[in-house]
C-alpha cells in the first residue's frame, strides 16, 4: 500500500520527509500519512480506497474546464491555454463562451480558433 498512499499524499500537498530538531531525515509513516488524509476526509484506509482516490483526483483534473488561476505574459501572444471540454454531441463541435476583461466577449465553434480570432 506504500507507493500508492505516498503518490496521493503527495498529491494532496503531505509532505513525506521532513528534517527533525537534530537534522535527521524522516519520513511519514502509512499511519501518519493515512491519519492526515483521514483528517482531510480523503479515504485511504485500503489500497481499493487509495485506488479509488487516485482515480477520482485524475477524473476532477479532466472535469475541471481550466484551471483556477492561469498566468499569460501580455507581450507573449498568442496567449494557449488547456482547456478540457466534454464530449460533444454527434454532429456538433465543441463550442466556448469566453469574457475577457480587456479583449471582451469572444466566442468559439467547431470552426473557430483562438488563431483565426485575433489573425
């Protein structure tokens, strides 16, 4: 169960060493980092739950359209961002509706692209 509790303790922001008042390295144990997670209500009691968690955490990435904050440099256009999109219906393309501060409201179809936009 080790690698698998570490990957998602890791992954929740657990540090997994640390350096005691002597300097000595040392690392969580399973119990620790599963009563860490536990306080974050993060099931991770058995590796079906650990499994489980892993695979949700890697399904809210894919759910999640953008990210919370993302940064662009003004002077490095044109701008990319990842943007994740469900699955469209047969026959249509995915489609966007973007409000920007500055540039306004632009939006996106199956034909169009942030190049095509601003070319």
């Amino acid at each position: 169960m080790g690698e698998g509790l570490r990957r998602l303790a890791a992954a929740h922001g657990i540090a997994l060493e640390y350096q005691d008042a002597w300097g000595h390295r040392r690392e969580a144990s399973d119990g620790v980092l599963r009563a860490i997670l536990g306080a974050m209500h993060v099931p991770a009691t058995s590796a079906g739950e650990i499994d489980d968690a892993l695979r949700e955490m890697a399904l809210a990435r894919c759910r999640q359209c953008l990210p919370p904050t993302s940064v662009v440099r003004a002077d490095a256009q044109p701008w990319r961002l990842r943007v994740h999109l469900p699955a469209s219906p047969i026959g249509r393309g995915p489609s966007m509706d973007l409000r920007w501060p500055r540039i306004g409201h632009v939006e996106f179809g199956a034909a169009t692209s942030a190049a095509s936009q601003y070319a």
